[in-house]
C-alpha cells in the first residue's frame, strides 16, 4: 500500500477591510414654552450649540435646525418646525435628531411613541440627551414611555392648577384674557373705549331698530367706506349679528362661555351646561346704554317670529312655526328681510325670496333660489346626522338667514350658528 506524505497547512489570514464611518445626516429640534425674553435667548443658546456640535463632528452633515416656541409641547398640532422636521424625515433627508428632553418633542406619552415609532420605520434615529436614550435601542421604548408618563401627568397638574385659579377669578369677576375687538382695545388685561370706533358700534346698533337687516347694514357700512376692526373693507354679515348680541357693548361679561374640555388636545368647546357661567355686571365702560341693547335683543326675537302668511305678508306667528310648511317658517331673506315662499317649478319645489317673487328680481337682486332637496340635506347633514327629520329640526332651529352663497343657520340656543356654503 502507497503511504500518505505528510505536510505542513499553511492558513493566511485575510482581514476584514476596515469599513469607513457612514456619513449621516444630522438634524437638531428645539423647542421653549414662553415667548419670553428669556426663554428666546435660550432657544438662541440651544441652537447654536447644536449647530456646532453637528458641523464639528467627524463624518456628520449637517441636515437643519428646528424650533418652536411659545408651545406647551403638550400636542404636535400647531407646531410648525416640528412638522416640518417629520416631513423632512419622511422626504429621506434626515438619518439622526438630536433633541434635549423627552418632554421638547411632547408631553402626550402616545403622541411622543408615535412619532419614535414613525421615525424607526424609516431608520430613523431620535436622541433625547437628557435621559441619555437612544430611541433605535429596543430597550428604549419603555424608558420612553416612562418619561412621556411622567411629562404629561406634569402637564395634568398643571392644567388642573391654572382652570382652579382661573374659576377662583371668575367667581370674583375677575377676567383679564380680554381680546380687542370693534370698540375696544385691551390695556394691561382691561377695555379701553376706542372713540372712533364706538361711533360705529352705535352706528350699527341704531341701523338695526332703524329696521334694516344683517345685510343692508353690511351695504351701508361698505358704502360708507367703513372699515372693520381689523382694517378689511368688506364686512360679514355674522360678524354684524354677532356684534348685535355681544353683552360686553353694555358693559357687562359673561364669563367661560368656551371651555377646554382636554387639557391633551386642547379642543375648547361651547359650554353649554357642562360648566358654571358668570355673569359679571358694570365689568368695563359701556358703549350702549342697556336700554338700547335690550331693545335690539327684543326685535330680534320679534323678526325671529314673523312668518309669511298666504297673501306674502310678515305677521307675528305667536310662536316659531305655522301649520303647514316648517321651512317657509324658517327661510328669511338676508338681503331684504323677507320670508321665503314654497313653489313648484317643472315638478320640483323650490325656496324664493317673497319681495322678488312679488315685484321682480330687481327688488332682491342678491336673493338666491333655494332646491327644496338643498336645503333639507343640509339640515340633514348639519344637523340630523345625515337623515332630514322635521321634528328635529323643528326642535333646534330659531331661524335660517338666506345670502347670496351661504346661509347661517340660527340655533335655539343663544348664540349659536351654522355657517353652510351654497353649492
């Protein structure tokens, strides 16, 4: 037999070849609460320093710097450099964010693991340096949570602090978050009289017991070339209603007529029983006397009771509603004040200003024709989820305004309307 030769292996290591850092993509998110100066300069301090710390880095580029302040950081919403940085993440221009706490980016701990969790899809990493997490480590996600929990209890106690301490002010009648608005300016948390501007809100006081409807003051303001408060040349007709019925031009306030019902998404709300009102008398100067006021709330309530009898003529009803057609009851003509009357047109029924039925397009120019069908599915879309029910409507409508391209829906409760668009 032949015999095997012995010899020697010979192995020859071959190294792996060293791999170059990947360049990423660095971005940086901060965010202050106030717009204080102090809070501003640190906001300054904050993005600066990230700047250089991304510039001076090996193998890192520089991919932006976002900012928001005067946010509580309780929701994304309204945060616009935060958005921005997500839709940049998106876009695939971002790999890592570099962020100071937990508690800049949100204070909603599912809001917070939402946007960790977007992130991560897209190979994203977020590094919060205050707690020290790495939001691409699997173990992240519970120190996370935990930090998000804690933040947003923060933010409970803190909501429940400030709603306390604003019901103890209104209770003393103390309200100082007063906004501007026709008449008024506000002063250190007061209403001051605006003169020139108190002509006009008397002016359109003394246009309505003159008789005149939303929309012909509106034609009388702009023919006269009065601006609103905000200096616009056109005036809304809701803001002309709305002015009609605001208590404080009587010198009084009544106080938390909206309400924040989640501190977490800050949806405010009409109160409209879930909440104490406070009715505070003499809180300012007056611009009309109460007398006036009481005298323009009265002829609403008298117009919101005049329906069209068979011969087209306004008469006091005695109460909301006639016998025959709910709608004729509630249509009224924004532009002349008239009701509307039902007719039949090629087998369709359809809604008409009763001034341009009588005396012609010229008399109501500005008067649209409403669809039967139209106006019901509206109601039914706004307020009878979907299904027109007479009852209903019958139940929570006072009055529905007619324009030219929209009409407003007047609500039982005070106060309360319904914008809807014409087709």
């Amino acid at each position: 037999m032949g015999r095997w030769k012995s010899f020697t292996k010979k192995v020859r290591l071959i190294p792996v070849p060293p791999k170059e850092p990947k360049r990423l993509r660095v971005a940086a998110y901060c965010c202050v609460s106030t717009r204080s100066k102090e809070q501003k300069a640190s906001l300054f301090r904050q993005m600066w320093a990230y700047m250089n710390q991304i510039l001076n880095y090996p193998y890192w580029e520089f991919a932006g710097i976002f900012y928001d302040f005067g946010k509580s950081g309780l929701r994304k919403k309204g945060r616009t450099g935060l958005e921005k940085m997500l839709k940049q993440a998106e876009a695939g221009e971002v790999d890592y964010i570099l962020t100071k706490s937990v508690s800049r980016v949100s204070r909603d701990t599912l809001e917070i693991l939402n946007i960790v969790r977007y992130l991560k899809e897209r190979g994203i990493s977020m590094y919060f340096e205050n707690e020290k997490l790495d939001s691409m480590n699997p173990e992240t996600e519970a120190y996370i949570t935990l930090a998000g929990a804690v933040a947003q209890e923060e933010s409970r106690n803190m909501s429940e602090n400030m709603q306390w301490a604003v019901t103890r002010n209104f209770e003393q009648g103390i309200f100082t978050n007063y906004k501007a608005f026709m008449g008024y300016r506000c002063v250190n948390g007061e209403l001051e009289i605006v003169p020139e501007q108190a002509e006009v809100v008397k002016h359109i006081f003394d246009l309505y017991l003159a008789g005149n409807t939303f929309s012909q003051i509106k034609v009388e303001l702009e023919k006269q070339k009065i601006k609103t408060a905000t200096g616009k040349e056109i005036w809304d007709v809701t803001t002309i209603q709305k002015m009609l019925k605001n208590e404080k031009y009587k010198g009084d306030a009544l106080l938390q007529k909206t309400f924040t019902e989640d501190y977490l998404h800050g949806i405010r709300k009409k109160n409209t029983g879930q909440r104490a009102k406070y009715y505070v008398k003499g809180s300012h100067p007056a611009i009309i006397s109460p007398e006036i006021f009481d005298k323009v709330q009265e002829e609403m309530f008298r117009r919101a009771r005049l329906i069209v009898d068979e011969n087209g003529e306004q008469v006091n009803s005695g109460n909301r509603y006639s016998s025959k057609y709910l709608i004729s009851n509630l249509l009224v003509c924004g532009n002349c004040g008239t009701g509307f009357r039902r007719r039949t047109e090629r087998g369709k029924i359809v809604w008409r200003c009763g001034t341009r039925m009588e005396k012609g397009k010229k008399a109501c120019r500005h008067s649209p024709t409403l669809q039967d069908e139209q106006i019901k599915k509206i109601l039914a879309d706004v307020l009878c989820d979907g299904i027109y029910d007479e009852n209903i409507v019958k139940e929570k409508v006072k009055r529905i305004d007619v324009y030219e391209g929209q009409i407003i829906i007047c609500l039982v409760e005070e106060d309360e309307y319904k914008i809807c668009r014409l087709c």
